[in-house]
C-alpha cells in the first residue's frame, strides 16, 4: 500500500521541475521517458496483483506444453499470437508481464509527450483515476484500448479510412473494439448544455431498460450463432455492478471539466473531441454500475478524456479565478485542492476496495528473497514442477480459479464462488 501512496509523489516532483517552460522538450523528453520507467517498474515486478493475473499467469504457463491450443481457442488470435512468441522464448510467465507493461506504459508515456500540455498532470492523473490499475488487469482489452488511443489521432485528421484500420487492428485483441466504427462520427460532436441534457437522458432510459437492450443483443448473436457468457444471467459481470465511486469519481471530474469548457475549447481544438470521451467515460460507467462488464468500454475513453483535458482544464480556471480574485497564487491554490481532492477520492477508494485486484502491492523480489532465506535456513528442501499431461485450458474455466501457492496445485473452483470469495 506505501509504494502505491508514494507513486504520485515520486512521479510529480520530477515532473513539476523538468515540464518547465526553460527545460523546453528535452525537458518533456526526460521526464516522460522517466514516467514510462516508474510505471512499467511497478507494473512488470508484481506478483499476483491484479484480478486477471493468474488466468493470464495460467494461460501462459499452460501454452507452454500444449500451443495448439491457439486453433481452437476463443480468445482472439493477436493476443494468442503474442503469447505464443513469448512462449517459444521465455519460460518464464514473468516475462510476458514484463512486456505487456512495457508496451502500455511507452505507448502512454509517448501519448502524453506527444498530446499533453501539461505531461506532469497527465501523468500523475494516469496513476490516481485508476488507468494504472487498469493497466495491470484486461490485458486483450487495454493492448485494444492503447490501438485506439493512437487510431483517435485519425479523428482528428479526419481521416476515417486508417482508423476503420486501426480499429479492426484492435479486434485482433479484443473484439469489444468493433464498438468503436461509429464513435469516429459521434465524437467529432461538439459537446454543449443542450446535447449533454439529451445524452443523459438517453443514458437514463439505456439504465431502466437495460435488460430489454441485452435481449436484442443477445438475440442478435444466437441469431448468428455467436457465443459471450457476459451476456446471460450466469455470468456475475453481468448481474452485478461495478463499485459506485468509479461512477462518482468521474462523474465529479466530469463536472470539473465541463464547467470551464468554452476556456478549454478555446486552448485547442482537440479539447472538444477529448470533451466527447470524457462524456463517455461518465455514461459507461454509469451503466456499468447496474451492468459491470459495460464499464470496461470506458476503457477506451478513459486516457484521451482524462489525460488530453485535465491539464487544459486546471489552466483555464486557474485564469477564470485570478480573474475573480485578482490573486494568482490564491486562485491555484483553489483549483489545485480541488483537483488533488477529486483525484484523492477516486484514488483512496481504488485502494481501499482494492479494485481490481491490485491491492495490497507484492513483487516477485519479494518472493525471491523470502525463499532465499528460506534456503539457507532449510537448504534440504528442494521444489519442482511438472508439465501438464494434458490441456487444462477450457473456454467454461478461463475465469474464476485460484492458486496454492505452497505445493503449486491448481484448484478450479466455480465462478460464482470464486468472485464471491
């Protein structure tokens, strides 16, 4: 729990001084280079942190004897390919965490050099609105969500063709990523009091009804015979909501957001797509308060909406209230306790109902050094594994299992039981 506390600090301070305006991109360059560095440290040395770790743990591992699995698996063919490579090479599954961090946090480390006015914000803002914990959960889904991160630049360009590309690119890793062929036009809408009225209005009906809407959906994929347990009343994502504050927290961002929005229109165009992801972001996740496996479309929103914004938006009220109050100093203090209260919020409550599964913080170093001790207190003892006889991989038990720890014994337990625990 401290290295997490400390994370935001140890990432800020570097930030506050390198970002200035004398420092120039050489100063960005270093800074965002040391961000990418601190978070993929974090995120590659954890050890069974996370609430997909060990599927993902599992799967790998599992690969490793039987990698004809990947004809016949239904999880999507970029991922499997991945892992496979990885698999021919390194043993060790520590190794494809490794990488997966590696990727996630240069690709958002260049976004942020790229795209934030603020890169020090943005950053610490990556880590406190939860896009860090995301990071080390739904590995198919966010390597889709970074694919999309970069294929919104074509929005911008208008360029619809190379981000229809991009886009099917992303369903190589997560098919969820089809969703987002329409939004190229629905975000290029520039968000105002009237269209935000009737966009939650919308939302609310969406909630009321929303068993009636999965029917249609899930009428449509019997109908073409296609398969997703998330879409029946077995799976817990689908009859069980996401915690509230995830709602709350950015719905309270939202509103911090859009109430300096024509200051932020007029800093960059770019601001009013990233109002639109930011509007999107509050809808999934409102729906996935009834519906939790709806919030994970939030996933490719959450970065350009938060990150792209907020630096913008702290600048444009800091202006609005040294216009008020005619003290500089003051109006940022006033700005800066609201945002740093905002994100405490979300942040603390992430922490405290440890979502998705990344607290409390345990590195394989860790690990490592308590068997070392452990060695020379007993150097007689001695453990070893053994390779499966046959595939354990199944699309019914992808989900849901633990691991003892101890002996090395894999016990399938039920879903619901699993979750329930």
């Amino acid at each position: 729990m401290l290295l997490y506390i400390i994370l935001p600090v140890i990432i800020f301070i570097p930030g506050a001084i390198l970002c200035r305006e004398k420092f120039g991109k050489i100063g960005r360059a270093i800074f965002c280079a040391y961000f990418g560095i601190v978070v993929c440290t974090v995120a590659a040395m954890r050890l069974n942190v996370g609430t997909d770790y060990i599927a993902y743990r599992r799967i790998y591992e599992d690969m490793l004897f039987h990698p004809e699995w990947m004809n016949s698996s239904r999880l999507e063919k970029g991922y499997y390919l991945t892992q496979y490579f990885l698999s021919e090479r390194f043993p060790d599954f520590r190794v494809m965490f490794a990488v997966w961090a590696f990727m996630f946090s240069a690709a958002v480390a260049i976004w942020i050099y790229k795209n934030s006015t603020r890169p020090e914000i943005s950053s610490v803002a990556f880590v406190m609105y939860g896009m860090f914990f995301y990071s080390m959960n739904f590995l198919r889904q966010y390597t889709a969500a970074v694919i999309i991160l970069y294929a919104f630049e074509n929005i911008k360009k208008k360029d619809f063709l190379r981000y229809l590309v991009m886009v099917l690119f992303a369903t190589c890793f997560h098919w969820s990523a089809i969703i987002m062929i329409p939004f190229y036009f629905i975000l290029q809408i520039k968000l105002q009091p009237i269209l935000l009225t009737i966009y939650f209005v919308l939302a609310g009906l969406v909630l009321v009804f929303s068993w009636d809407v999965i029917e249609v959906i899930r009428a449509f994929y019997e109908k073409y015979e296609m398969t997703s347990s998330y879409l029946y009343e077995t799976s817990a994502e689908m009859t069980m909501g996401t915690y509230l504050f995830y709602a709350i927290g950015y719905i309270i961002l939202f509103a911090l957001i859009f109430a300096f929005r024509k200051k932020t229109y007029e800093k960059s165009p770019d601001n009013c797509f990233y109002m639109s992801c930011m509007l999107f972001v509050v809808l999934f996740e409102f729906w996935g308060a009834k519906h939790a496996i709806i919030s994970r479309f939030a996933l490719f929103f959450v970065i350009p909406g938060v990150l792209g914004l907020l630096p913008d938006t702290i600048n444009a009220a800091c202006e609005f209230l040294s216009e008020k109050i005619k003290q500089k100093a003051a109006a940022k203090a006033i700005v800066y306790a609201a945002v740093l209260c905002s994100a405490c919020y979300f942040y603390g409550e992430l922490m405290v109902n440890n979502g998705n599964g990344c607290t409390p913080y345990f590195s394989w170093y860790s690990l490592y050094k308590e068997n070392q001790e452990a060695a020379q207190e007993e150097p007689e003892q001695i453990v070893t594994t053994t390779a499966p006889d046959e595939t354990t991989v199944t699309d019914d038990d992808y989900e849901g299992y633990i691991e003892d720890d101890e002996d090395f014994e894999i016990v399938y337990v039920d879903e619901d039981e699993f979750w329930g625990s």
